[in-house]
C-alpha cells in the first residue's frame, strides 16, 4: 500500500461521517455526568424550601433553575 490509497480511503471515510448527520445538527446531546450532581442539590434545596420553608413559589423556581441548567448543559454538547 502506498499513501495515496490510504488518503484516499481516509477521504471516503471522511464523507461518509458528513452524510451520517444528514446535514443538521441535534438540538441537544447528552449531559454530562457532572451536571447531575448541582441539579440534584437545587431539587433537593427546592423540596426543602416547599416542605419545611412553606414557600411553593421558591421551590417552583428553583425546579425551574434546574431544569434550565441541565438544557443549557445538553445545549453545549449537541
């Protein structure tokens, strides 16, 4: 084998992985493992403060928080 067939294998394989996609990007991948560690604080906190605290707005927008925090991380790793 010569470099000019390994390249040119390298070069279909390389249009092969840019038709795989069909062209368009996810909206959103996986998150990652870390981001479940702070959510599931602020799930925690939000429970707390609507059970002991007596304030259901609070932990509505704490639950809130946490949900944008794992999109926003999804988001990053479309």
């Amino acid at each position: 084998m010569n470099a000019t067939s390994r390249g040119s294998a390298g070069q279909q394989r390389g249009a092969q992985r840019e038709d795989w996609g069909g062209g368009r990007r996810r909206a959103l991948g996986w998150p990652d493992p870390f981001v479940y560690a702070p959510v599931a604080a602020i799930l925690l906190t939000a429970m707390v403060t609507a059970t002991i605290a007596q304030s259901l707005p609070v932990g509505l927008v704490l639950v809130a928080v946490a949900v944008v925090l794992a999109l926003f991380d999804a988001w990053l790793n479309r």
